[in-house]
C-alpha cells in the first residue's frame, strides 16, 4: 500500500470510441437475450417492452432495429 502522500499510479485513459463500442455490445447482448426470452414465452414482443425490460432508451432501440424483422434477427445471431 503506498503512502499516503505518493500518488496512486493512473489508469490508462481508453479511447472514447472504445467506451462506445464495448456500450453498444452490452446493448446488443442484452437486448438479443430479451427478444429470445421474449419471443419464446409469447408474450407480446414490442420495441418498447423489450427496452423497458433491458433499460435502454425506446429510440435507441427504434433507430437501430426500425422493423419487428430486424429486431428478431437480430436475436436470431
């Protein structure tokens, strides 16, 4: 344990598109988890419960799979 007036040795700052990247791949892994489990228990599969069941903003969900076909295969992969 250093002492208290040495300074504690900084973390490499990351890229900010990197922060975004691993953001957007935790997204698209939950959000594929939701629709599976969604679609297999048949219950009513819509843009906006599947981004209040992960947490994520409806637009976000709306601007990156607009059509119900593209959020399913989505999950498909």
């Amino acid at each position: 344990m250093p002492h208290w007036r040495q300074r504690q040795k900084q973390k490499p700052r990351r890229q900010p598109a990197e922060v975004i990247r691993e953001r957007d791949e935790r997204r698209t892994a939950a959000l594929a988890q939701c629709v599976r489990e969604m679609n297999a228990g048949k219950h009513g599969l819509t843009h906006t419960a599947v981004a209040e069941r992960v947490g994520v903003p409806v637009q976000y969900v709306l601007w990156k799979y607009p059509s119900m076909e593209q959020l399913l295969e989505m999950a498909k992969t």
